[in-house]
C-alpha cells in the first residue's frame, strides 16, 4: 500500500488516524506514538471543531488512549461530545416529525445525509456532527413542502417579498427554513446547485432508491451509489474543505460490500463528472487509506490532474488560518474539475447570468420586471470583481 500524505504535524496526523469510526492495531499504535509527542492540544480541538471530526476524535482518546490524554482535554471532548449528541437527537427527532407531515400531506420526499448517514453509515448518531436537515422533494412540490414547513413554524430563511420568493424558489432549486427558534434549520432541495459546473440529475435516483430504518422507522433514501455521487459533488462544490466530508466518503465505502461500480464509473462518464468523483476517491484513498478495488484506483491514477487539485485540497485543509475559500479560487477549483469544454462554458454563463438573492434583495422589482434580474447580476458581479476575474480565468488556462 502506497504511503498516505502526512502533514508531518502530530496534531494532524492524530487528526487522520481518528477521521474514522474503526482503529485497526496498526493506527491504534500510530495515535500512541503520536500522542507520546508533544501535542497541542488548543490546536488540536480547534482543527478537530473547524473539520467537523471532535466526536470521532473523542470516541477513539476516551475508549483507547484516556491515559495519555490531559484530564482537563478528555472532560472537554467529553463536554462537546454530549452537546453534540444531543443535537443530533433533537435534529433527528424533528427530522422523523416532518417525514410523517410529508407522508401524510402526499408529499414524497427523500431524507439524505444528516441524521441518515450518521445511523446508516457511522452506525451511531453521536459519531457524527450535523447542522441541517437535507430533503429531497420533485419539483412540482415544491410550494406544497414550503406550506407545510410554514405550518410548523419555521421560515424561508431569506428576506424576499413574497413574488420574489415564489420565482426565487423555481430557479435556484433548494431553499434554507429555519425553525422559529434557531434550532433546527432544514434544507429542502428540488434540483442540481446553479452555482456548480455538472448537473445532478436527482430525478433520475428517484428510481432506485433503497430502504433504511432510523429509530424504528424505515425510509427510503439514495443508493449508495448516488449517495457517493452526491457526497463527492457536495465536497467539490465547498472544494473538500473540511475532513468530516472525505470521511463520509471514507465511511460509506467501508461500510457497503455490494458496489455497483461498472454503473457508478460508466455513468459519471457519460454525464461528464467522472474527475469529481475521483477526486474524492483520491482524498479518502491519499488521506484515510480508504480501501478502494485495484481497478477503481488504478482508473482513479489514471487521471493526470488529481494529484494537483488533492495537493490544493490538502494544504487548505490543514493551515493554521483555516477559513472558507474564497468566490474566484472556488469558481478556479471548479473548472479545474471540469472535463468537458461545453460543461465550463455553461458554468461561466450561469455565473455571469443567473440571479442570486443579493440582487433580489438590493433591487426589488414588480414581477413584470424580474427578467431583468438576469443583467442586474452581471453589472454588479463585474464591478465587484471586474477585470480581475477574466484575466484570471485566461490566465490560468482554464477553457483549454
């Protein structure tokens, strides 16, 4: 097996080992020796928080290693490990109550990530950190889904006026409640991200979806296979920085013995987003020793362009000023991920014209003028960033 990338930082490294829900003995000795150096440890729970990994990195120092973890560290994970736990469950709890008011409102809709992978995946809610509810609903049920979320006491967590909202949610295609409290905030989504190079065709997984049971109900959600797709999309389109996402990946390929890869590989082909999923093929394979079948890794190698953008990925994840990317160096990443020439043309065009909510919100227009939406986004897009943008774009290569 190829030697993985290390940081060459115990507190990182610690990080990579503990990324995982199972300690083999051949990690279990690297986390002792690790520990057994000089760890810091603020900086460890803090890069631990930022990658979304505390609850793995606690269940792994209390259960193996409590007599080489600092009492006031181990109290501390323990403390947020709690926290954590019991917003899952409050997060899980409502996601079963909204479930039952679609089902029972004849709307069909689809539960994924969140609460479901933390159960299915990860095998114990507590193992995993979520902030949202993710729901899949058709298009045509959309206004239906709103009512009914409006009904329970949450709101569109966007400041439109209501013709504004009504075309807003036909065309970005997911929408953000948020409970009246705060407490819970729930993602509804109906279609592929505008923000994104590759269209996700979701209608499409509506057709082989598969079972599962959550706290003795069962519900039907993604197959593995598209929830791998999904999964690596979702990590590309935040551009992979945050570890918890790779080990998602990494989770949910161990996790699953009967792969349709053939399907998985011939279809991200033909849809033009094989590099996105290989790419986080080769994060979990570069960072988590993610078993992968030789074919699969050896058609992962094959790409000559992976190992640039995983070193991208890499340094970002792992600096001290960890921070979101900025909007050029993502709008960069992601054409670097694009394989086809027509697929980044459309991105670029969907940049420079597709509405966003700052327009809504700093230009309200009667209905008969939201057409003109579509020129407000580009003015304003052009004087924030102006030239700067398309010399970059030509600089760097990126149609060709």
């Amino acid at each position: 097996m190829e030697v993985p990338f290390l940081v060459h930082r115990p507190e990182v490294d610690l990080l990579l080992c503990c990324a995982r829900t199972c300690l083999d003995s051949r990690r279990a000795d690297q986390v002792r020796a690790l520990l057994h150096s000089k760890i810091d440890w603020p900086y460890l729970l803090r890069m631990a928080a930022a990658h979304g990994v505390t609850p793995l990195l606690y269940f792994h120092l209390h259960n193996t290693f409590p007599d080489l973890v600092p009492a006031s560290i181990l109290d501390q994970l323990h403390r947020q490990f709690l926290g954590n736990a019991a917003h899952n469950i409050l997060l899980t709890e409502e996601l079963l109550k909204l479930l039952r008011l679609f089902e029972k409102n004849a709307i069909p809709a689809i539960p994924f990530k969140g609460p479901i992978l933390a159960a299915s995946v990860y095998g114990d809610l507590a193992l995993r950190m979520f902030f949202d509810l993710d729901i899949l609903v058709h298009r045509e049920d959309i206004q239906k889904a709103k009512a009914l979320l409006l009904s329970q006491g949450y709101r569109l967590n966007i400041s439109l006026h209501p013709e504004q909202e009504i075309v807003f949610l036909q065309s970005d295609l997911e929408g953000w409640f948020v409970r009246n409290d705060g407490r819970v905030m729930v993602e509804i989504q109906w279609g592929e991200p505008k923000d994104f190079p590759f269209p996700m065709d979701f209608e499409s997984s509506w057709g082989h979806l598969e079972r599962i049971s959550l706290e003795g109900r069962t519900f039907s959600t993604f197959s593995p296979e598209d929830l791998l797709v999904i999964l690596s999309m979702h990590g590309a389109i935040h551009c992979w920085e945050r570890l918890n996402w790779i080990c998602d990946l990494s989770e949910l390929i161990r996790s699953y013995e009967g792969w349709n890869w053939k399907r998985l590989i011939n279809e991200s082909g033909r849809k033009g987003w094989r590099r996105i999923l290989f790419l986080g093929l080769f994060l979990a394979h570069d960072l988590l020793e993610t078993v992968l079948p030789e074919e699969i890794w050896e058609k992962v190698r094959a790409d000559s362009s992976l190992p640039l953008l995983a070193d991208r990925v890499r340094k970002r994840l792992f600096r001290e000023n960890h921070g979101s990317i900025g909007t050029l160096e993502n709008i960069f990443f992601h054409l670097k991920l694009t394989e086809r020439f027509q697929d980044r043309i459309g991105y670029c065009l969907r940049l420079a014209f597709h509405p966003t909510v700052v327009d809504w919100q700093a230009f309200p227009l009667s209905p008969s003028l939201f057409f003109l939406y579509h020129l407000i986004h580009p003015i304003r897009v052009g004087a924030k960033y102006g030239w700067d943008l398309v010399s970059r774009l030509f600089r760097k290569n990126i149609f060709v």
